[in-house]
C-alpha cells in the first residue's frame, strides 16, 4: 500500500514505487547507452515495446509527461535520461513538471528559488494555490 | 597512525560539472560559484591531504533498481567517471588507496557498520564535481580516494543519526591504521534543493544557513532530524544533506570553521561550502 507523506507536489520515492516502476526506470537507464538512444530515437514505440512496462507508462513516456512517469513509479534520477536524450536541460524538466515555462522557472531560481512558506504541507499547499 | 585533518563539504550539482568541462566558470552566472571555492582551493593544494573518504551518492549511473545499497565502500584500485548519458566528464579516473580502503572495510563491519563493498563501479558527478570544486583541473587527481556511497534514491535512505555514527565509526577506522596517512573527508550534495514535481525549485536559504552554524556547533540537534523534517523543509532531493553528517561525525566535538560559502542558484540548486580544521 502506498505510503501518504504529506509533502505536497512531491513523489517520494519508496520501495513500493520504485517495484512499480522498475522497468520504466530501467528503460530510462538504457538511454546511457549510445546505440539504445540510437534505437529509441529511431521508433520510440518499437523500443517501449522491448521492455515490460505497463500501457500508461509507455504513454507517459511518449508523452514526456514526466509527473505522470513519476506518478507511475518513475523515479526522477532515472526519467531525466530521457530528457537529456531529448537534448533537454535538467532546468526544462523541472520547469515542465511545475507547469511554469523554462524562462518563468529560471527567473524564480534567480530570484531565490521557490519559498518553503505555503509549501510544506498538503493542506497549505492547497490553501496557498487556491 | 593516520588521521583525519580536515572534513570539507560540498554541493554536487552536474550543472557545475558542466561549466567547468565546457569552460563557462567565468561567465557572470557561474563566476561567483567559481569564486566561492578560490581558497578551498588553494588551502588544500598546501595542506596536500593523502587520502580523502568522499561521501557522495550516485545517480542512476552505477547502480540501477536491481540493488539498493545503502552504505557503499569502493575497494577497488581505481574507478573510472561514468557516461551519464553525454559520454564521461573529461576527468582523470579516480585512484583509491585499496588497502587503506580495505582496512577502513573490515573495521567498519567489525564496529556493526555492515558496508556493501565494491569492487567494479563507476563514478558519476557525486563524485566528480567535488573533486573538480577542490582540485580544479589536473591530468591527475593529486590524492587518493575512498569513495564512500549513500542511498538517497530510494526511501528510506539511512537515518541522520545514522549516518552521524557511521562518521564516528569511520573515525575510530581512519585512527587504527597504522600508516602515516593525512586523510580528509568530504560530505557532498544538498543543499537545499528539489527537482523533481510540482514542488521543484524549491529553496530554503533560512534552513541552509541555519544547517551551516549547526553543522559547525551542534551537530546533534541535525542528527535528531526526521527525513520528512528534510524533505519538507529543504526539498526532497535536499534530503541529501544527511550525507554531510558523515563527514561531520568523523571530526572532533569542537571544529574551527576555516571557510564558509553559500550561493543560490546553480541551475535548480542552492549551492553550499564548508572547510572545517579538525585540529
């Protein structure tokens, strides 16, 4: 059973997640090989297929959803192979996964980064964003 | 008899990586990063340590979701920068010292500190941007390093209590070796930092600098700290920081702050620096 931690717009990564995910994440770790990025970029579906991951995860995958690939037991150190397969920087994911563009994000980092207050807890999480 | 020195503690942020390997440390965004770590540099090039124990995680480089380890000791002779997916860092492959490694293995597993040892792996920026940070850019590292690698992936990782004791444990190892060796620990990643959901790009400079002064004076009270306390209050890749309470439980009771640096941001991540004499 999933754990609840109570920290808002955060996946923690447990041993539950991280047996769910396994072969999403796995897939992602492929992508440190030259010749599989190779083969990914050549028919990402074709290559989804070889692994053994669910629907919703190949989706999420084709989708670059990335909180979605969380959500489905993506861990993020693994899922952002991916993006730098894509030619992404770490800073794009982050900006994509916040739903702020990447100048937005960038400009929030520069000034200080995201504050704690009214990110700590569910509740107030809810309450900060209405 | 070896001793421990000195602990330093750093950030690890690949991005830093990524300025030094493309030459971009004198642009106006990394600049002031670069400038924090001029007299680290320069003191450890004088002091000349040995041996460095370097506290660090790996990223989904050497290890996969096949084993989570939570404590690794590197014993190999050397280990070689991993390819994180743009090739290897152009850095020099990192030498252990396999018998000193080899001691520190055995006494840490006799002192109930049950250490998955290692003897194939490769190394990513955990390890390589400290040593990039310290030693700038040689055709070899001048030190040899035991390299010393903690979960934070995977929840659990290890409590801070925890990871506060195993630095006394390394301690007691490092001082029952009868060699002559300077030796230095490092603690890295953190600080405050998250890059991964809705909650990325959190910063907490408060918390961070707070973690600084307590690193320095009252270490226990961050031992005492749950990782929910971490995660909430620095990120839940901040959670990182329990890695520097290894390097701090190797020192004395009573350190002397010798450099202190903090910058926020580089890239998704506040930057943090601390030198501290175990004189």
């Amino acid at each position: 059973m999933a754990e609840d931690y109570d920290i808002p717009g955060t996946y923690v990564f447990d041993a539950d997640a991280s047996r769910r995910g396994f072969w999403l994440n796995q897939f992602a770790m492929s992508l440190m090989k030259p010749e599989n990025r190779e083969r990914f970029k050549a028919d990402e579906r074709a290559y989804l297929a070889e692994w053994q991951m669910t629907d919703e995860q190949r989706e999420a995958v084709i989708a670059r959803d990335y909180n979605r690939m969380l959500e489905l037991g993506g861990n993020i150190f693994f899922v952002s192979k991916i993006g730098a397969n894509d030619g992404k920087s770490f800073q794009f994911l982050a900006a994509t996964m916040t739903g702020m563009t990447q100048p937005d994000y960038a400009e929030m980092m520069l000034k200080g980064g995201r504050s704690p207050v009214g990110a700590r807890t569910k509740e107030e999480w809810e309450m900060h964003r209405g | 008899m070896a001793r421990i020195t000195a602990g330093v503690a750093t950030s690890h942020v690949p991005a830093i990586g990524a300025a030094i390997d493309l030459g971009k440390t004198k642009e106006p965004y990394w600049a002031p990063i670069f400038e924090g770590y001029e007299w680290s540099k320069t003191w450890i090039a004088e002091e000349k340590p040995d041996v460095v124990i370097l506290v660090y995680n790996d990223h989904a480089s050497a290890f996969s979701l096949e084993m989570i380890p939570t404590f690794v000791l590197g014993t190999a002779a050397e280990f070689k920068p991993a390819d994180e997916g743009w090739g290897p860092r152009p850095v020099p492959v990192v030498k252990n010292d396999p018998e000193f490694a080899a001691h520190l293995a055995q006494s840490l597993v006799l002192d109930e500190f049950d250490m998955t040892l290692v003897n194939k792996m490769d190394v990513d920026h955990g390890l390589t941007v400290p040593m990039s940070l310290m030693f700038g850019q040689p055709d070899e590292w001048p030190v040899k390093v035991v390299p010393l690698a903690v979960n934070v992936l995977q929840y659990p990782p290890p409590t801070a209590r925890r990871c506060f004791n195993l630095g006394k444990a390394i301690r007691r190892a490092v001082e029952s070796y009868p060699k002559d060796l300077k030796v230095m620990i490092f603690g890295t990643g953190g600080m405050s930092h998250q890059i991964h959901g809705p909650r990325a790009g959190l910063i907490n400079a408060e918390f961070d600098n707070k973690f600084l002064d307590l690193l320095v004076e009252d270490p226990e009270q961050l031992a005492a700290k749950s990782h929910l306390e971490y995660m909430r209050e620095c990120g839940a890749e901040g959670v990182e920081l329990i890695m520097w309470l290894i390097m701090r439980g190797a020192l004395n009771d009573h350190v002397t702050p010798l450099r202190r640096f903090y910058h926020v941001p580089a890239s998704n991540t506040a930057v943090g620096h601390i030198v501290l004499d175990n004189a």
